[in-house]
C-alpha cells in the first residue's frame, strides 16, 4: 500500500504540485492508521517539494507572499506537529474537507473569482498558520495552500513553485519535530524507504505528463485533485 499509495501521488503531485499527501495519507491510514502514514510520507514528501520547488525555481519572480505564508507556517507546524500524537484527528480532516468544499462551490459559482494583492497580503499570515497546522497534524496542507494560491491567478510554473516552496518549508519544520519526538520508529523509516523508492521512479513520469497540459486543462487537473482529495478526507474522518 505504501508503494502504490506513494507512486499514485508522486505523479499527481509532479503534474500539479499537490497530491502526494492527499492520495497516499488516506490511503495508507487505511491499513496502517494516519498517525503511522503522516510520519512514513514525511522524508519523500520534503524531497519531493525539494525537487519540484527547484525544477521550477524560474518562475520565483512570479510567485507573491511567500515570506508571509512560510513564516507562520513554520509556528503553524510546529503547533500541528505536537498535536498530532495528542489530539484526534477527525475532526481536522472534516475541517479540511469542507473548506475544500466550500472553495470548489465559490470557484463553480464564479470561475474567474481571484484575490487582490492587497487581500493576500493581509490574509497570508493566517492562512500560513493554518496550512503549517495542518500539515503538522495530519500531514496534508495541500488543498488549503492550493486554493489560496489558486485565487492569485498564477501561471502554472509559478503555481508550482509556491505550493512546493510552501510545503517543503512546513515538512521540514513538521520532519525535525517527528524526529526529535521520537516518532520515526524502525519500521516506520522502512516504509519512509519504501515510499522514496515509489517517489524517485513516479516524479520523472509527473514531469513528462506535466509538459502536455497547459491552461484551462492543468486548472481542470488541479480542481479535479481537490474533489478527489475532499472526498478521500471525509472517507478517512468517517472509516
């Protein structure tokens, strides 16, 4: 489940910059619990958003509030991380589920609505908060980074490069905590080896099928993860 789980969402993730957390946390939870999937995800997750974040480092210029959105997501992980082996993790899941929800409502009902960049910046700080949070709790911030960053407007590489630059800042603050913690036990680092090995060989296919889309079918792919991702939250919150 690890291998297929972790294959499955790297090349989902190297399409659209999200995905990974969001197929192989549900999936794997099925069998082994999210507690046991969050810290397994944790190593290939933070290489994978090192990777990508790199590969399209040249639409930096394009990207904005990155400094607002990474600085309390740092707090924001920390805070999730500890919570995760202290509180239930149900009820962040159905948050995260509805606010994806509720996002794909608003953008049906209004398909050009975007944020200006006043509103961002004022806003960013919070949502870095909450997207660390969530990360450090249940592993997966993807679908809160991907609507807001989704609201800007971005073109694709630069989308790119915000969500991974996003991600990889919280991994890393959410993997030293994990280890610091003690939670990355024998068998769990096993299946962290397992899940890069699924990443490594997924990644190269993403990027050759990322080349093909472009536009309205790379927004339609993105929007498309997210209803996948919805649904398998409120699934995993309800098994």
């Amino acid at each position: 489940m690890v291998l297929l789980a972790s294959g499955l969402g790297a090349v989902i993730k190297s399409v659209t910059g999200l995905g990974y957390p969001l197929i192989a946390v549900p999936l794997i939870s099925l069998v082994l619990g999210i507690e046991d999937a969050v810290v397994i995800i944790a190593i290939p997750n933070l290489a994978a958003n090192a990777f990508l974040c790199w590969e399209s480092r040249d639409a930096q210029a394009q990207t904005r509030d990155l400094g607002r959105l990474c600085g309390l997501g740092v707090v924001g992980a920390v805070i999730g991380t500890i919570a995760l082996v202290n509180l239930p993790e149900q009820p962040f899941l159905i948050v995260l589920a509805l606010s994806i929800l509720l996002f794909l409502f608003q953008f049906i009902r209004k398909p050009e609505f975007s944020f200006s960049p006043a509103f961002t910046r004022r806003w960013s700080p919070a949502v870095g908060l909450l997207a660390g949070a969530m990360q450090g709790a249940i592993g997966v911030s993807g679908p809160i980074v991907a609507t807001w960053f989704h609201s800007y407007r971005l073109p694709a590489r630069a989308y790119i490069h915000s969500l991974t630059f996003m991600f990889g800042v919280t991994g890393a603050v959410q993997l030293v905590i994990l280890l610091g913690q003690g939670q990355m036990t024998p068998d769990r680092l096993v299946g962290a080896l397992v899940a890069s090995v699924a990443v490594a060989v997924a990644t190269p296919i993403g990027l050759r099928l990322r080349k093909r889309l472009a536009g309205p079918s790379f927004e339609k792919l993105v929007l498309l993860t997210l209803v996948v991702s919805a649904v398998a939250l409120i699934f995993d919150a309800l098994s």
